[in-house]
C-alpha cells in the first residue's frame, strides 16, 4: 500500500448468510451491547412477469445497526443480483415480506408514511387512507392497495427464495483514513461477519461511493471521462473484476461522444448537467455517474462498482489505494 491518505468513501459489500441465519442477524451483532436494529423498507427493482411491465419497483427489509452511542455503525440490505447460492424454491419465512409496485413515486410514499417494523398491513395502511381506500388481502398473504379507480398502486407479498441472506453491508462514509486506519474499520465489520459464516456470493462486488464535489464542474467532469474511459479496462483487469457480477459494464459510446463535443468543457455546469441528464445514464456502469449529473439528494457521489466481492478489508483497500493514486 502507499499509505497516503485515502478520502472518505463509502463501501458496499455484497455478502450471503449462512442457511438458517439472516442479514438481521448481522445487523444485531454490529449493533453490540446496548445498540439497536432499525428495520426500514429499502428500494430495487426487479424484472416483472407482468406483459406490458419490464420491471417491478421493490422495496425490501433493510436493517440500520446502532451502536451504544446511537452513532451509525451499517445498514444490511438485500441485492436481487445475488441469485445463484439460493434455494428459490424455498418458501418464505414468518416476517420477511416486500412491496411492490409498478411506480417508484408510489414506494416513495410507502418508505415515508409506511411502518417497516410492524408487518405489510402497517406499511400499506397511510397509502390507502392516502387514495381513500382500504389495504385488501389476497390469496397466498399477499395484500393490495388500489385507488378510487380500482386500479393497482402497491402489493405486499411474502418474500420466498432465501431472500433473507443476501446482505448488503453498506457503510457510513469512512474517513478521511489512511489505508491502515480503513482497514481497521472494514475489519470491525467484516470480522464478526466472517465469524458468523457470511460468505461471498457468486456474483458478488464491492462498490466504492466517493465524494463527487470535484467532478460537479464541467472541464473536471469531461476530464473524469476521459480518464475512465482509457483506464478502466486496465483497472478491471488488475482488481480482478468479477464476470458473474450483474448490473455492470462501459458507459454508452454516446457520453463520450457529447463530452468531446467542441465546446462542451467551457459550458457551465448546470448547462452541462442538462445535456448530460438528456443522455438518461443509468448507475449500471463500472463507474456510476448518475449521481453526478442527476444531483441525488443524500447520494451525490461517484460509485465505482467493479470491484470484486471481498469478505477480506485487505484486498478492498489495496484495490481502492491503487486507484485513488490515478483518480485524485
């Protein structure tokens, strides 16, 4: 390692609980004496098998750990990319449930007003007083909320399929540490995960959140491009990206050639940001800049997300010290 200064960062690592334990289970151990487990409903998406309807918007049990002085240790969500360790046959578990909806404005409201530690019925309830109607159950525990209309806003469905061992283990930002310092912290929480027998899924990563405030001006911006867009083959090589990762890959050609456009490094940021938003970036890139150009509240960072599955602090560090010494 260089062992120069690392910026704060924020680091997800994908994980898989050991059959007959949960991503709950880790949140309570990280919590430590006298902390806590919040459950919340935290947002994907996932591929519909409705004709007409690509995806269904998702929101699944999230669990924020608290230590003893009530400061924020990591939340433990799930990933529908991590499929290939578990048993989709296997029924669902009392307590485990999703929501679901072909509109994300809709689960918006749900993660605000709903209750997540009380069951679907609670979750659902503010959204039908919402439209004036009430929370029906359907065949098989699933319940619905439907407006004035009759037509569908939000289903709640037992989760099937071991989708309570995927486990997400996002951290807080970190930092500024040096890389002895940020493996200190990433140990804290991978070792009582490795204790635990948490493993890594199949198509496991790790992603990296930066601060994106040197990138939020335009010539920085065109800059960043050009330098992903040249390295990031080399890079994916040496950290050793992991091809059964999902939701990844180079950025549309289309980017760079905006950026390169004549004039586009003078125009000013918002005018920039404008063009670029028309571009409609998803984060499924190596490198997320959708929180970038679309200005995510609460997530303006740069993401980079080919790094592979760790449940190991030391390769996570070595990989994000090499290549901070070519982004900063």
């Amino acid at each position: 390692m260089r062992g120069g200064r690392l910026p704060r960062v924020g680091v997800e690592l994908e994980l898989l609980a050991p059959v007959g334990s949960s991503r709950a289970e880790l949140a309570r151990v990280l919590a430590g004496p006298g902390g806590s487990v919040t459950p919340f409903l935290h947002p994907d998406s996932e591929p519909a098998l409705v004709p007409g309807v690509p995806v269904f918007e998702t929101l699944t049990p999230g669990f924020l750990a608290r230590d003893a002085r009530g400061a924020e240790v990591a939340r433990l969500v799930d990933d529908l990319t991590l499929q290939a360790d578990l048993d989709r046959k296997a029924p669902p578990l009392p307590g485990w449930w999703r929501v679901l909806s072909d509109d994300r404005r809709i689960l918006h409201l749900v993660r605000r007003h709903g209750r997540a530690d009380a069951g679907p019925n609670e979750a659902l309830a503010p959204l039908a007083a919402l439209f004036g109607t009430e929370v029906e159950p359907m065949d098989g525990g699933v319940l619905r909320v439907r407006d004035p209309d009759g037509a569908p806003l939000a289903l709640a469905a037992p989760v099937p399929g071991e989708r309570w061992r995927p486990s997400e283990l996002v951290t807080p930002p970190l930092g500024p540490f040096t890389p002895r310092q940020l493996h200190r912290a990433l140990d804290a929480l991978l070792g009582p995960a490795r204790a635990l027998g948490f493993t890594v899924p199949v198509e496991a990563a790790v992603h990296l959140h930066l601060d994106a405030a040197p990138w939020r001006e335009t010539a920085a911006f065109v800059r960043l491009v050009e330098l992903v867009s040249e390295r990031l083959p080399a890079w994916t090589e040496r950290v050793g990206s992991n091809p059964a990762n999902r939701r990844r890959g180079p950025w549309p050609p289309e980017l760079l050639a905006l950026v390169r456009q004549p004039g586009f490094a003078a125009l000013p940021w918002p005018l920039a940001r404008a063009r670029l938003r028309e571009l409609g970036p998803s984060k499924y890139h190596d490198v997320n800049l959708r929180n970038i150009v679309f200005d995510v509240p609460g997530k303006q960072t740069l993401e980079l997300r080919f790094l592979p599955g760790s449940i190991e602090a030391g390769p996570v560090v070595a990989s994000f010290d090499d290549l901070w010494s070519e982004l900063e």
